[in-house]
C-alpha cells in the first residue's frame, strides 16, 4: 500500500538532477523520438548506471588538514570500460560530472569505440593548491578509488586543469596499489611511461579532419577559407595550426584577454611565440584587437569555438557572420542559438562529434598499453581520421535522410548504438 513515506521518495529530486544535468537530460529527450528505440531501453538511458562521492583529505603545506569533495559518475558500461576526464575545479558537481559522463557516452559510441561514458572531479581552486598538495590530493582521490577505476573499469584521463603529471601520479598510485606497472589505467599521460604520439595534436587535428569532410560534403574548397579560431589552447591552437596547414587562411584567434585579427591571415608562428612568452595575446603586434564578442561576430568562412561553453546565445547566433560553425570545445553553443543557426542554415559540427579526436586518441592509448606495442605519429594520424570520418559521414547520412540537423544526427547515432548493445545483452538478472 502507498503511504506518505513512498510518496516523498517518488518526488525528492535525484541526487544529481540539477541544472547540467537537465540539459543532457533535455537532448536525450529531444532526440528519443528519432532514434527508434524500445521505452524500456530509453529508461535506461537516463540514469547513470553508478555515482560515487568520496571525501578527500590532505595535509595542506601549512599542516592543516583540508577535505574536498570528489566524484567518479559512470553513465554506461555496456558497451566496455568507461572513460572520461578528471577535472579540479570549485564548480565541480554531482549533477556536473553526470551530464558530462552521459555526453561521453555518446561521443564514445559515435565513433564506436568500446566504451562507456564516465567523468569525475575534485572540487576544489587547483590555482590556491601547490605542486604538493596537487600530488597528494590526486594520489588520495585515485587510492579513493580502487575498486571503481581500473583499466577493465573506467580508465580515467586528463580535463580541465588536470595534465599529464596528473595521470602520472594517478598511474604511479595505482601501480602501487595493485603491484604492477598499469599504464593502461589512464590515457593522456606522458610517453616515459607509456603515454600515445599526437595524444597532445589529437583533439585540434580531429576538429580539422572533421572541418575537410564538411566542406567536402558541402562542395566546398577548405584551402583558401577564412578561418577564425576563438580559443588559443591545446583544442584551438593545433585546430590553427591545421587549418593552416591545409592552406586556410587564419584570420583571427582568440583567447581569455581578447582576440587579434588580420584581414590577410595571421602569422601562427609569431602569435604561437607571443603567447608562449607573455602568456596571453594582449599586446600583440601589428593586428587589430577586438573583444571576444567582436571575434565571433566577424566575418569567416569557419568559426571554430575551442574555448569553453555557452559562447553562442541566442543573443549574439543572429549576428555570426560564418558559412560553418565547428564546436572544439564541449557545449559552446546554447539549445536556443543551435536554433537560430539551423534556420539561418549555418551548419554546426556538433561538440560530441568534432572533438572526439581526443578520447580517440586516448583509446588508442589504451589499445597500445594493453598490447604492450607502440604505434608511429603518421599510424596513429591515418587511424584517427578513418575514425573521424566514419562517424563523420554516418552523422552526415542521418542528417540527410531525416532532416535532422547534424547535433541531433550525431546523438540519435551514438543513442542507437548504445540502446542496440543494451538491447543484444538484455537485463540482468
Ligand atoms: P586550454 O585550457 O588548453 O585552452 C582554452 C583556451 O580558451 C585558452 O586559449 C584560453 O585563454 C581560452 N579562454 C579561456 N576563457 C576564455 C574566454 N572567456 N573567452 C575566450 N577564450 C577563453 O583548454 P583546451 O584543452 O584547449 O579545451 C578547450 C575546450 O575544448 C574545453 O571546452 C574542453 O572541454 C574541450 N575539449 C578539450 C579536449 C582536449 O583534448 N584538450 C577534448 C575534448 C574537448
């Protein structure tokens, strides 16, 4: 008989639903009815399969002890271990690595790689923290998690403000724990200890692969183009220097203090070296300087984002002035400007397909420590654009054939494949 006690636990919000988690929530939704697939599957979909909280302690430098709250979300394990990235940040959240880790799922069945979709973090400003308090609270929160993570598991990689020396450290912790040199427990660690060639170049020469197949797809010439880059890191960076490289022309890029622009392209390698000595590219010479607002509303062939999320609003999707929009970063459009660009019929190369260079990188990483063998730069290049252009053309043939535009495209193909491996296995017990 229902009582008042069931009632409460039908209604209390679940632990991870908030504002994040909604949007993830809100795509899934969007896109169920395109993918055809069983409501008892569907169901499935919308809950992570597993949630841990962990508390971690550190001795701080001063000798006071300090606890930061932690997270490992994994959304789904049907398809094989899960992977996703560690983040430090004060935002980091229950609900934040959920949605992050369903996204994950989908960018890692859209390029079929044998993975579920995971996240964690640290809460915590990793820029108050020291090298060692850093170490200490990365090989607490790995200890933390044995059990959870494992190279069978979920196989974790860097994020936002975590690097190589953080995988590192948790690689070291692990090994310790289990006895053994694991390299295969992380990806995106350096190559001294088994890290993968181009792991670095993957996630910007993955936008770019994908940037050609576009423009193939639309009859157009990507040498020549006008290129704008808002995001001057390891995505936006290698994504310039691509596209350069494929005789594109750069003319702006942008990054945290503002963006530089020149009509007759700009000289990467000059702006590559102002940045790297005065950390930013204030100051920099013989260009125009504008605000990053100005930057996105210039005129391009190609804007790519690969700075952070909710850049396009629909304050400003009205007044871009690009013929393609690629998303290097996660989320830097909102729900309401991928409207305004559809109508406008600028076509998006959505987050979960454009940046997935990265995690496959990261599963070739993983590939090549399991089977204790190493592959070249160019094997790995050629394996990542046979990936990326696979995913690439069957997002591309959805979109077509439904007339979807190409983010629903890419999350009804990466929902399918999840919910048919869901399907072929059946529910335990
Ligand atoms: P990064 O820290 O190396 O670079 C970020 C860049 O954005 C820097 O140039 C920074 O100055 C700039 N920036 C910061 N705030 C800005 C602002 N308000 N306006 C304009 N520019 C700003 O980070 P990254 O690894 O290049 O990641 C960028 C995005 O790509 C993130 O959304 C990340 O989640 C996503 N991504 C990264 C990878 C990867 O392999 N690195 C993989 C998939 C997705």
């Amino acid at each position: 008989m229902a009582g008042a006690a069931d009632i409460a636990v039908e209604t209390a919000p679940l632990e991870w639903d908030a504002s994040l988690w909604r949007t993830a929530i809100a795509q899934l939704e969007q896109a169920l009815p395109h993918a055809s697939i069983d409501p008892g599957t569907a169901e499935r979909l919308r809950y992570p399969e597993h949630a841990t909280i962990v508390s971690v302690p550190i001795r701080l430098d001063s000798g006071e002890t300090k606890v930061f709250p932690a997270y490992r979300v994994q959304h789904s394990r049907v398809l094989g271990p899960t992977k996703g990235g560690v983040r430090f940040d004060p935002h980091v959240s229950l609900s934040e690595c959920a949605a992050l880790a369903m996204w994950m799922t989908w960018k890692c069945a859209l390029l079929r790689l044998p993975y579920g979709g995971a996240k964690g973090g640290i809460r915590c400003n990793p820029r108050e923290l020291s090298r060692g308090e850093l170490e200490r609270m990365t090989r607490r929160y790995t200890a933390e998690l044995r059990g959870i993570i494992g190279p069978q598991e979920d196989i974790p990689a860097p994020d936002m403000a975590t690097d190589e020396q953080t995988m590192a450290w948790m690689m070291d912790t692990y090994s310790m724990q289990v006895g053994h040199a694991t390299p295969e427990i992380v990806t995106g660690k350096p190559i001294s200890i088994g890290g993968s060639v181009f792991r670095n170049e993957a996630t910007g020469a993955g936008v770019v692969m994908v940037i050609e197949r576009a423009c193939q797809r639309l009859g157009i010439e990507l040498a020549g183009l006008r290129c704008i880059v808002q995001g001057f890191g390891k995505v936006g960076g290698i994504a310039a220097h691509e596209l350069a490289g494929k005789g594109a022309i750069v003319t702006g890029v942008g990054d945290y203090s503002g963006g530089v622009h020149s009509g007759d392209g700009l000289e990467l390698a000059a702006v590559e070296q102002w940045t790297a000595e005065h950390g930013s590219l204030g100051g920099f010479p013989g260009v125009s300087h504008v605000t990053n607002a100005e930057l996105l509303e210039l005129p391009c062939d190609v804007l790519v984002l690969a700075a952070l999320e909710g850049q396009v609003t629909a304050a400003n999707a009205g007044r871009l002035q690009a013929r393609i929009v690629a998303e290097g970063a996660n989320g830097p459009t909102t729900v309401e400007a991928d409207a305004v660009l559809a109508e406008r019929g600028i076509p998006v190369l959505p987050d979960i397909l454009t940046n997935a260079g990265g995690v496959t990188v990261s599963y070739f990483e993983w590939v090549q420590d399991l089977g204790r063998l190493f592959w070249g730069r160019e094997d790995i290049r050629t394996r990542l654009a046979e990936k990326m252009c696979d995913a690439f053309d069957r997002v591309w043939e959805l979109s077509e054939q439904k007339d979807l535009t190409l983010r629903s495209a890419a999350l009804v193909v990466g929902i399918r494949e999840v919910a048919a491996a869901l399907d072929a296995r059946g529910l335990f017990p």
